[in-house]
C-alpha cells in the first residue's frame, strides 16, 4: 500500500475543547440546551425542530412558528446541563410522536388496525413522558410526585395528593 492510499483511508478524528476550555466560552444558546458549548445546543435545538410533523402544506410562517414555539419550550425548561437539555428534546419528541399517533388514529380513511395500532404506540408514547418528567424533576432536586395505584375514596387510580375524578371530593 502506498502513502497516498494511507492518507485517503485515515478516518477523520472528532475534536472537542476539554472542559476547562468550554468553561471559558460565552454560550448565546445555553438556555435551549444547558451546555457551555454552542455547537451542541444547536445540535439539540435542531433534533427538536426535527421532531415535529410539517404537513405538505404548510407555509414558511406556519412553520416558524412551530419552530419557535419548540425553542419557547426548551427554553422554558432552562436546562441546566447537557442530561437536562437531552431529557427536555427526548420529552418534545415523545410528545410531537404521541400527538402524530393521535392525529393518524383519527383521520376519517384509518382502518380499524390501523386506528388501534396507532392510539396504541401513542399511549406507549405517553408513558415515556411520565418516565422522563419525574427524571428531570430528580435531577435538579425537586420532589417527585408520588402515584399510588388506586385513591383511598373511591378506587380509582390518581396521585394522593390530587385525585382526577369529583367523585372524591
């Protein structure tokens, strides 16, 4: 093999500041994604637009919006970190997944399959969310509320501390 060859086969190498160096850095995104290091917070602010569903008719101002009201969420979890800015776009895309379930269960043409098959992945979708939520709650120290399997009044499932249904109250 010539030297040529070697140097067309090397594969590129990824290249990161340590972190004493990203600490140095004045990030202008740190409030969508929680990192010192822009490069990333636009990774996750990106992966979030991403996420949504954009019908094939939808205009560029539509879309804008869609677009901010995503980055208006992110910014209203004020990460603190990284684990937080990656919990918060986990937790929209689970949501943006749930509510394109829901909307294909629905469309007037779905098959009774397909309608079960959909609301099914959408409910699947939702349990996600209800793992992620507390997670983020923990990891900033805040408590976590606590659900019991039925409530003690009527039966029904609900947190102790707020039951859903009026029949308790």
């Amino acid at each position: 093999m010539t030297t040529k060859s070697k140097a067309m086969t090397t594969e590129p190498v990824a290249r990161c500041p340590p972190p004493q160096e990203l600490e140095k850095h004045n990030p202008q995104l740190k409030h969508l994604a929680g990192s010192n290091y822009d490069d990333w917070n636009t990774l996750v602010a990106n992966q979030v637009m991403q996420s949504g569903w954009y019908p094939s008719k939808m205009d560029d101002e539509q879309r804008q919006k869609m677009h901010f009201g995503f980055l208006c969420f992110m910014s209203g979890v004020e990460p603190k970190d990284e684990l937080e800015g990656m919990l918060a776009s986990q937790l929209l895309a689970s949501h943006n997944a749930a509510m394109e379930g829901y909307r294909r269960a629905m469309l007037p043409e779905q098959t009774f399959e397909g309608r079960r098959e959909n609301l099914s992945q959408a409910n699947k979708l939702l349990r996600t969310i209800f793992v992620f939520h507390p997670q983020v709650r923990e990891q900033r120290g805040q408590t976590v509320p606590k659900y019991s399997d039925t409530h003690d009044q009527c039966g029904r499932p609900c947190q102790r501390s707020y039951c859903l249904y009026d029949l308790c109250r």
